[in-house]
C-alpha cells in the first residue's frame, strides 16, 4: 500500500504548497515525499509514491484530483471511438519523471530497504477512465463490458501494452519489486473475471517474466476470485481483511507468497485492539515463509503516526 | 431488492412532483409506487416502498436525499452522549404512516401477490447514523466501535429494539414477509461480524421468531461471512453476485432458503446475455426448493423496463 500520506505531518506541510498530481510529476518533490515513511516507520521496503492514473493523460484521458471527491477524469470513456483515439505511449518518454524518481530513490536509499514500484491493473483503470472516478455500483464500467465486448477487450489490450511496458521501464529504473493494483476488481465474480480482466493482467504478469523482480497482484473484496487471481500471474497474491490469511492462502495454494491483511481501519482502534488484531493475523500466517504481513488496503488520513509505528515494531517482534 | 424506482417512467413522473421522503410519508403515494411495478413486471411478490432510514428521524437522527449523494444525515453521531440522547419510539405512532402504507396496499393487492416489508439492521443503520451518509471506508463507524465498544453496543442495542418492534408492527399491518437489510455488512471479517453486528442482527430475529412470517436476511459482499449471517438468523439468506449460488448455499447450508443472485448490471448487457447469466444462477440453483431468483442488489436507474420484464418472465418459464 501506498506509504505515505495524509496521516503523515510532513506530507500535510507539502500538500499545502503542492497538488498531488505536482508531486508525481516533480522527481524531487515525488523522492521527499517516499522517503517521509522511511524515516519514521520501521518498514522493510520503500514504496514509490505515485498514483495509478499517471497513465491515462499520456494515453489521452487528463485528469485530476477534486478535493474531497478524488479523481476525476475530463472526458470519460464512452464508446468504441473513444476507445480507438486512445494513444499506446512510451512511458520512457512520458512518464520519464516517473522513473527519474526511482533513480533518485535509490541513490538515497542506498540500498537499506528495497524499492517497490506499482501500477495499475487494467479492469481498474478502465473503470477509471470510463466512470470518470470513483463508483459504487461500476454501472458504466460493466455496461461498456457486457454490451461491447470487443470495445472493452481493445481498451483494456491498449492499458495492458501501456502498464506492461511502464513496469518493465520502472524495473530498468531499478525498483526491486512490483506491485499490480486491481484495487476494485472484487465487484467481478469469477466468470466475468475470467472472461474480462484475467487476459489482459496475465499479459502484464507474461511480460514481466524473468525480469528477476518479485511480483504482487493486489486487489480488495477478492474472497471468491483469489484462485483465479492466482492464476492471472503474480508471485504473492494481496488478500483484503474480509477473509481469514489462512483461508486465503489455502485458495490462493501454498506455491504462492501472500500479503495481507489487517484491516486499515483497526490503525484508528486503541492501540491494544491494534496489536491482538495483528497478532490474529501473524497467528494465522503461522510463521510459515512466504507472507508479508501488511494492511488489506490504504492507509487512512485520519490515521495517527504513533500506531503505525507501534504496528511495525511490535510485527517485527513478533514470534509465534 | 426494492422494486419501483427511476428506471421506471411513472416513478420519475411522480418524483418530479414530490420528494422520496414526501412519497414514503405520504401512504397513498407510497401505495401507488408500491403497485407500479406489479402492473408492469411479473413479480412473484411486491415490496412496500419505504427507506431503510425512515427510523433515525424519529430516534432523534432527521435526515434528507441530497440529489446525486444520497441520504445525509443532519448532526451524525460522533460520541456517547449522542448515543446516549437517542429515543427508542413507538414506531406505531411516529411510523403509522408506514403502517397504513401497508394496510392500503394489502387491500389493492387483494391477495394476487403477497407483500413483503423491510427494515435496516443494526450495522447498516449504524452506519448511516455515524458516516452521516454512504462511506467507502466506513472509517468512523468502525472507529467507534473498535474504540468505545460500549457505546457501539448501546447504539446498536437501540436500533434493534427499534428495528424489531418496527417489524412486528409492520407484520401486524399485513406484510407476509420480511426481509432485513444489512446491505454493507460485507466490510466486516468474520470475527468483527460476531462481536459488533451478529448480537444485534439475532435479537431481531429473535423477536420474529413464532410470528408465522418468513424472514430474509441480506448483505453484499458477504462471501466470507455467509455462515455468520445464517447464525444469526433469517429463513432465507441473501447472496450477492460474487459469489456463485451453489457454493453460497453450501456455506449457508440446505436446511436454510437462499435468495439472489443476479449481478443488477447484468440488466445494463444485451438481452441475451442478460438471459444467459440468469440461467447459470437458476442451474446451479439446480431447481431445488428454496431458492428465491432475485437480484444480487438493488436495480439500477438506467435500467430498461423491457429487460425486468423479459427477466421475470424468463425466470418463471425455466426448467431445468
């Protein structure tokens, strides 16, 4: 999950003289803000900070963040020559100040902590760029998807070709690990997964294939579709707090590491509720090799440094 | 799921003269949207316009429909003394028009369907109380309840002396079923369900028990919580569509009804499509008793008339 953020004081002081989407594109500014973490929390790597919807302007989809209201995309997708004037850009070019953090990052880190780059998996950004933001019901997304299958398949080739490409750009760059974020695939069931989100991760997953970098696929709300998350690609499979570590990793197979999955919310509990909450899930991972323990999605604004902080010491103590 | 709504041409005129709230206020409107899909759509039952909220009002909790938002809540709850001030009321007086609602429509009804009546369950009512409106994190609720769980419990207590009452009153007036909602359940693991919601959920079950009326019980995004829901309690469990049917009633188990579980997009995709997905739930339902064909949440605004009506029409002609 993304490590920095509003919780932390110093990216508040930063917010105030910068837009989210002007530190993603200010290497210097993108550099401060991944290492505020660092500094102040005990985590075993770094994650790049950036957002998932740096892809969709280069492609021809301008966004930007509305406060209090998230992305929001100008034009949104909707229909087939929408999809057909969407560009496949080299994100050496475009996103070049992308990868110019990853230099800097780990020139300054030095080697400590390992870097970890992302990006997103192509079902949620399609329903990015075709929503326009965020949605509850994904009415629009799954709407292009049922009634113009062949529309969807093309842009959701066109995402993969573009996410594919970025991360092996990020990997050249020199992040240690991807992470891919289906973050809202969870509204498929399998059957529609299978048929409309799995090929087009599974190019991704195919690409990065023997590039030496581990590889983690994300998603929330995922309890019936773990398996066949498995089988899209990745080699540790993300598991949301809805679902038992133990059960997922039996769903996911024992072949396969796991992340996850304490619920972000139970950061804002005393700081006892906390730990036993963490406790529960280490318990459950039960020492076996292959889990990295971390929250089952974002961390949130409201959350108070202090317990993060706890949260990783008292992991890293941890025996069972 | 509620029936009438906005993709119904005579609900959007009748809107245009009168709020949500005027029209579940006001019987003999609540009676006309009642009957409207009836006369349109060959339903099997019909079910009473209302809203879940209708009860915090008179608990001291006035509420209103923003338009494009949803509900929001005047003064949500933010600590125990808010809890503490909150009225458990007589819903057959600060609710009778809820009654007569009923009463009216059993009478236009006149036996040819039966009619089935509503209410939230604790959490879900919960929810709205503290976010003031829809969440996407449900961090404030989940922030009371893990940090002052007494006062969690005393509001949750409240709401199912309320809820339950409501729906005893509710059978009283006529309805023939009762379905309770606890439509974002679904945010909680296993263990947090059994602590926080499932207390509440059983006590309303508990005082319907004997009162010869079916009762479901509904949720989305509950695969992992499906056998918690059965345990506390409802005839009929409610699926959504994330998970496939046959494997929902194996957690639920046989001996209990199932209802579900249709994604309500689906209803957005060519009508053949449409059918086709309707068919895998109605086969792996594999014709047993005790399945209910429904949708696996509400329907959608931009829904066509003409596919509610080809689907009722052919769920009622299958056979296995």
């Amino acid at each position: 999950m993304r490590q920095a953020g509003r919780y932390m004081a110093e990216y508040r002081a930063l917010r105030e003289r910068y837009s989210l989407l002007e530190i993603c594109r200010t290497p210097e500014l993108a550099v401060t803000v991944t290492l505020q973490p660092i500094r102040r929390i005990e985590v075993d790597a770094a994650i790049l900070f950036s957002d998932l919807l740096l892809p969709l302007e280069p492609m021809g989809l301008p966004f930007d963040f509305v406060r209090g209201e998230g992305p929001s995309v100008e034009t949104p997708i909707r229909n087939e020559a929408d999809i057909e004037r969407l560009s496949v850009f080299e994100p050496r070019e475009a996103l070049a100040h992308v990868l110019e953090t990853i230099r800097l990052v780990r020139l300054e880190l030095a080697n400590r902590v390992p870097l970890i780059g992302f990006a997103g998996a192509p079902f949620t950004l399609a329903s990015y760029a075709i929503e326009g933001g965020h949605s509850s019901t994904f009415a629009l997304t799954k709407h292009l998807m049922y009634s113009n299958p062949k529309a969807w398949h093309c842009l959701c080739d066109k995402l993969a070709v573009v996410v594919a490409e970025f991360l092996k750009a990020q990997i050249e760059a020199g992040v240690q690990a991807v992470q891919l974020f289906d973050s809202w695939v969870g509204v498929l069931n399998s059957a529609d997964y299978r048929e409309f989100a799995m090929p087009h991760t599974r190019r991704i997953f195919d690409a990065l294939n023997g590039l030496g970098v581990p590889t983690i696929h994300f998603g929330t709300g995922t309890a019936s579709i773990l398996g066949e998350m498995r089988d899209a690609g990745g080699d540790v499979i993300g598991a949301d707090w809805r679902i038992p570590l133990d059960e997922a990793w039996e769903r996911i197979g024992r072949d396969h590491a796991i992340q996850g999955n304490l619920d972000p919310t139970l950061l804002l509990a005393p700081m006892q509720r906390m730990l036993t909450a963490a406790d529960e899930v280490l318990a459950r991972a039960g020492g076996r090799a292959g889990h990295i323990f971390n929250l089952g999605h974002g961390i949130l604004p409201m959350t108070s440094v202090e317990h993060v902080q706890a949260l990783a010491r008292h992991v890293h103590q941890y025996r069972l």
